[in-house]
C-alpha cells in the first residue's frame, strides 16, 4: 500500500537501551518442567509500553510472574514444548508497533514427570481467563495449555482422593462493586445525558479441577462473569436485553486417555501459516500419536467465536463450522522436532454471524485447501528451517439476504497458492575475541508470496504480495548490533491498469555502553551511559503509470517517497535513579514529478529520570518536546509535554498514586494552539486472609479521582472551544477462596 504527500513517518520513541537476558544458553538443556527466568537490564517504564513473549508463534505473556526487571515462567500449568524452538521477547508500545528486545533459542528434553507431553503438538489448546465484556481478539495466537499426566512413580502409587493418585480443585470467586458517585463537565451540555453516575456490582466465578490416575489424566477449567448493567452482559451485543446477566465466559474440559489428548471447549488448532493458524473458537480438538514416527490430530470448531451457554460444544452449527486435520511425521524420532513434516487439510463453511467480540456486516464464506509444512534444525539449533506450501480454494456462496432480488453474479471457485520459509543460521556462536568477550553472529532470510486473490478462512493472509526480507544479528561482549534489508512488492500478475506498488527498506541499529569505545564494560564504569542508534531507510514507489488506469492525467499521483527514520538514545541507571536522553528525527522525501518540495520532517527530544530512595517509593518525570515541519508550505508546529508521576506504598495495604501531565502545542505562526492538562490521583488498600485450603479472603478498596482540562483556539477559522470534566470513581471487591 502506497501513501499519500501528507503520510508521516512514524515516529519511533522505545527506549533501545532496554535488554533482555535469560538465565539458560544456547547449551543447557531444559527440561518440559523446569523453570526459567528472564532478566530487564532496568525496569519497565509505564509510558513505554507491555512485553510479549512468544513461543513457537504462541503468546505465553501471562504465564510469566514479572517482579521487577525479573520475568520468571513457571511451567506447571503450561509445560515447555518438546524439541528445539525459540523464544522472543518484544516491547509492545501503545501504537501498537512491537520492537524485538530479544530471542532464545530453547532446547526442551523429554521429561519422564510429564509423559503425556509426548503428544502431536500441532493441535492446542488453551486456557482463556474470564472477561466481564468479551473474549480475547487481536492479540496474536493464545497459549498452548496441554494437559498434565501423571509420572511413572505416581501411577505405582497408591490411590489418593477418590481413587485418583492427583485430584486438586481451586475455585475463585470475586464479587465486586464499581461506582460513579460524581462528575462534573464545563459546560453542562457536554455531561453524557446517560449514565453520568451510577453504581454497579459484577461477579466472576472459576472453577478449576485436575484429576490423574494411571492412563486417565484430565483438567477442566469453568469461568463465569456477571454484571448488574445489561449492557456489560457478555452476549448483550448479540442477544440484547434478553441476554443473561451472569453468563459463561469460556471453559475448557482436556482429557487424557492413555497416550490420546481430548480437547473440549474454548480451544485452537493449526499451525499452517496460510491455512490455519491458532484458529481460536469454542469447539473439539483431539490428537493422538500413533507411533514415534506419526502422529495425527483434528478439529472441528465453531465459525466465529461464542460464550454463553448456547452451543455448549461448538459444533451445533454445520454451516458455520471450521474442520481441520493434521498429519505429522517425525523424520527423526529421537529428536522431536528436529526434522518434522505437517500435512493439514481444512473445510471451513462461514454464515453472516457476528463474533461475540467484533460486529461487522459479513457475507457467506466457504473454503477448503490443503497444506504442507517442514520444519528442521541441527542438533546443535544453529540451523533452522521452516517452510510451507498452501492451496486454498475460496468462494461467496449465493445469498439472498445481500442479493435483495437483485440480479447479481455470483462469485466463482478461486483457488490460489501460497508459499513462504524462514531459514536462520548462527554463524559464529560464542567465538573468543578477547579475554571477557565473546562473537555471536546469526543471519536469517525470509521469503513469503501469496497469490492474488488468495483466501483461507482458517488464517489471516494478505493476498497478492510477494515479500523477501534478510537480516543480520550479532554481539561482541554487551555490544550489539543488527541490519536488515527487505523487499516487498504487489500486483504479482501485472495487470498493466493497476499501480504496482514496490517498497525496499534498510534498517540498521546498535547498543553498546559507552565504556565499549575504551574496551570496557557497563560495570567497568558506572557513571558512564549506555548508548544506542537505530536508522531505517524505506522508499516506497510505483513502478510505472498504469495504462487506462486514471494515472496518465497526473502522473504526480503516482507515489514515490523515501522515509528516514533515526533513533538515539543514551541511559544512566543507578542503584536508585535513573535518568536519561533520546531523539528521534523522521524525513519524508517525496519525489513525485511536481511534488518533490512536499517533504515533512518531524523531530523529537526527550528527557526522563526515575528516582527509586526506597522499594517503597518511585517519582518519575518526562519532559518531551516535538516539532511537525511542513517544508513545501513552510509551516512549523511544536508540540511541549511535562509529565511526573508517583507511586508510594504508604503501608503493607494501603497505597497512592499519582500523574500529572501539561501538553501544549501550537505553530511557528501563532495561527493555532491548544492546551490539555490531566491529573490523576488513586488510593487503594488490600487486606488478606488465609488460613489454608479454601479459607482464604481478599478484600480490596479503591477512590480514584480524575481531572481533565482541555483548550483549543484556531485563528484562521475564529474558533475556540474550553472543556473541562472531574470524575470520582469508588469500588470494593471481595475475592474467595
């Protein structure tokens, strides 16, 4: 997709100094079992963003205990993987653009205290936590939850609890109250004619069981949310007034019978790029390996995603119903997952039905295709490979409710291909440079074309692109560096009336501390900075004017724009303060013929500094300050922003925080400008008792008030406009069990 003169380069403020390390090498081997931990080099900003981590393309985030810079991943509800795969942690901003902090190549051995991990893993299955307004979407793949087993020297065991050797259940519940006693808004006509005030109480329920004896292993997971509001029932959106108050939110019943795993409720299946992937619905999975070498898996789940009691198995739809089977063969039995091939076939049949958290107007979908996947690496995991080829077949059914009586012609049978791989090598892995530093370098090439057209309702693919992407990794002590080249390009089949748009890019970037230039460390001094550089360089063109294609009137309309990106940022990080610098600079260069002085160069300065006197106690502060420059009509705009923040822990149960933000912008010529300052404050107090097994309470109370002040005038249009809006928010919520 190309941009217009008035695109913007994306402005880009992570903090590159932040790193990752983990408490395992490339060398150890772990078992399904064990614990790990991961380590930040300092502790995670509010403003910066979240982290995600990833394994194997599954989101394993809440799985993790962060305490401070330390991540620690306990794996007894969900096990490590078998074989080799490779764990990245990113840095999700709240422009949802996501920065690679760091990957882990993960060596994961057969562990005799969890047999039933032996299983195919290509079909998962998950545990979806309960959410008072809908399901989880959007957010990439769900965590694989395979069920426990029980070890050898449980099943010689005597019987326990009902004649099981494990047999566990913790329920939950939280009742809680959520209130809006006052709110004030200038002027009057901006107050909500709804709702200004109110009260409301919500309920969540779980439920959550484990039972192992012998060849029989089972976990089963209920959640429950209720709300006194209608409209934050779960199924509101669908059912309207008529949807139950307190409702099911998801559940997930998997049973193990011998070496077979069962799968029944909110689940997902496929790991075929293009054909399905973490296709996440309520419905039935189940896999089974029929022998060391084989292993074969299916699922059949509901076309969009549902709560609630209705459907209770997801398959009471045929028509609105995905199935898919996957075949595996382990070329090298020994190794689980060193050399792999995955067949998956898939038929999927998709009515105009809304998903329970998305509404759109949707039309009938139908397709079916099949796919082949390898994956492979050396003993060693410095050679890995992963490759696939789809075809997908795709069509509109006919339907009368959008054709309306209308003559229309309906859509053909499309059937396109899709292919892709991802090859890496670690070329030099832990080389001796010197004394305390050590060389790692790792080249990676990815490759992906999806015909146009192309369609698979069991993944989302974009169609008609070809796209080819190099890069290099590497570190020389606390040194390191990346570069990255890529090309990317569309209308594969070069309809001469469409714009083929191409685009290549360039990305280049460095961390090091700035003892690193005399051969030091970060700890060989202390009082000086770590250091970090990125730049990225991507032109984005038409190849050539389309022929009857409206261009040849304007040829200037045809895009062609070089955007540079540049990052620097530098950190101090001391036992009880932190503080430190960054700056970006973005330049949009356009080319087109009569347009080349519309460029724009947008530059930003910040400064931040923590301060930590105690565990009990954070201040923190950020000044930033942005400029918009606008070079063809010489228009300059600048952008100031100040904003401490404060959190104290007054006692063991009572806490307050604070912020406090000043944003004022306005241009060169004085023709606009506008004010916003917000101020938040919050005191919460939480107590606790526990006396074992299911005697256990917690209470907690919150007051949060809220100020919002907002002032805009523009002089060329004589307007002006003043808003300001005060809310109190109170609740309480008490937790059993």
């Amino acid at each position: 997709m190309m941009v217009s003169d008035s695109w913007r380069a994306n402005q880009v403020h992570a903090e590159d100094d932040l790193t990752i390390t983990a408490s395992f090498d490339t060398q150890t081997q772990l078992t399904s079992d064990q614990p790990f931990e991961l380590k930040l080099s300092r502790a995670l900003q509010a403003n910066e963003g979240s982290l995600a981590i990833i394994i194997n393309r599954t989101d394993i985030t809440s799985l993790f205990i962060i305490d401070g810079t330390k991540l620690v991943y306990s794996p007894s509800l969900v096990p490590l993987p078998l074989g080799e795969s490779q764990l990245v942690v990113y840095l999700v901003r709240g422009d949802h653009a996501w920065r690679d902090l760091g990957s882990f190549h993960l060596h994961v051995v057969k562990d005799s205290l969890a047999p039933i991990l032996q299983s195919a893993p290509q079909i998962q299955t998950t545990l979806v936590k309960a959410d008072t307004k809908s399901q989880r979407t959007g957010s990439g793949p769900e965590p694989t939850a395979p069920v426990g087993g029980s070890s050898p020297a449980a099943d010689s065991a005597k019987p326990g609890k009902f004649g099981f050797e494990k047999f566990g259940y913790v329920p939950s519940l939280t009742l809680a109250i959520k209130s809006q006693p006052a709110q004030f808004n200038f002027p009057d006509s901006t107050r909500p004619t709804e709702r200004a005030t109110f009260t409301d109480g919500t309920l969540q329920f779980s439920m959550r069981n484990e039972m192992t004896r012998n060849w029989f292993g089972s976990e089963t997971s209920f959640d429950f949310a209720g709300s006194t509001f209608k409209s934050e029932a779960l199924r509101f959106g669908t059912l309207g007034n008529k949807a139950p108050q307190v409702d099911l939110s998801s559940y997930l019943v998997q049973l193990k019978l011998g070496r077979a795993k069962m799968a029944i409720g909110h689940t997902s299946a496929g790991t075929s790029r293009h054909l399905i992937n973490s296709f996440a619905s309520r419905g039935i999975t189940f896999n089974i390996p029929l022998t060391k070498r084989f292993d074969f898996g299916v699922a059949v789940l509901n076309g969009t995603n549902i709560v609630g009691y209705g459907n209770f198995l997801g398959v009471a739809r045929d028509k609105h119903q995905l199935q898919t089977a996957t075949f595996g063969v382990e070329l090298a039995p020994k190794r689980p997952g060193g050399v792999r091939l995955e067949f998956s076939g898939i038929n999927a049949y998709i009515q105009a039905l809304n998903s329970v958290s998305q509404g759109s107007v949707n039309d009938v979908e139908r397709s079916k295709g099949g796919s082949v996947r390898l994956i492979a690496s050396d003993k060693s995991g410095r050679f890995k490979f992963d490759g696939g080829f789809t075809r997908s077949q795709y069509r509109n059914p006919a339907d009368p409710l959008l054709y309306q009586g209308t003559r229309t012609v309906a859509v053909p049978f499309l059937t396109r291909n899709a292919r892709y791989f991802d090859v890496s090598y670690d070329a030099v892995r832990a080389w001796k440079v010197t004394q305390g530093k050590q060389l790692n370098l790792s080249l990676a090439l990815r490759h992906e074309q999806v015909d146009p057209l192309f369609k698979s309702l069991g993944a989302s693919a974009g169609a008609d692109k070809r796209q080819n992407d190099f890069q290099l990794t590497g570190s020389i002590g606390e040194i390191s560096f990346q570069a990255g080249h890529g090309r990317f390009n569309d209308n594969l089949r070069r309809i001469a009336s469409i714009l083929q748009s191409l685009t290549r890019s360039q990305q280049y970037s460095v961390a090091l501390p700035a003892a690193a230039f005399w051969g030091g460390t970060s700890n060989s001094s202390k009082y000086l900075p770590r250091l970090s550089y990125s730049r990225s360089v991507t032109h984005q063109f038409g190849k050539a004017i389309p022929i009857n294609g409206g261009f040849a009137s304007d040829p200037g309309s045809v895009p062609d724009q070089v955007s540079t990106n540049q990052n620097f940022s530098t950190e101090w990080q001391f036992q009880k303060m932190n503080f430190g610098y960054s700056y970006n600079r973005s330049f949009s260069d356009n080319r087109q013929p009569a347009r080349a002085k519309s460029d724009f160069r947008n530059q930003t300065n910040g400064v931040h500094a923590g301060f930590n006197p105690n565990s009990k106690l954070s201040i923190n502060f950020d000044l930033t300050r942005d400029s918009a420059n606008d070079l063809a009509s010489e228009k300059l705009a600048r952008t100031w922003r100040i904003g401490p923040t404060l959190s104290w822990t007054l006692s063991k149960h009572l806490s307050w925080t604070a912020s406090w933000s000043n944003t004022v912008a306005g241009d060169r010529a004085q023709t606009n400008g506008s004010r916003n300052t917000e101020f938040d404050t919050q005191f919460s107090y939480k107590v606790g008792l526990d006396r074992g097994e299911l005697k256990k309470v917690q209470t907690q109370m919150f007051i949060r008030y809220a100020d919002r002040y907002a002032r805009s005038r523009d002089a060329t249009f004589n307007t002006f406009s003043l808003t300001r809006t005060k809310i109190v928010n109170a609740g309480v919520s008490f937790t059993f069990f």
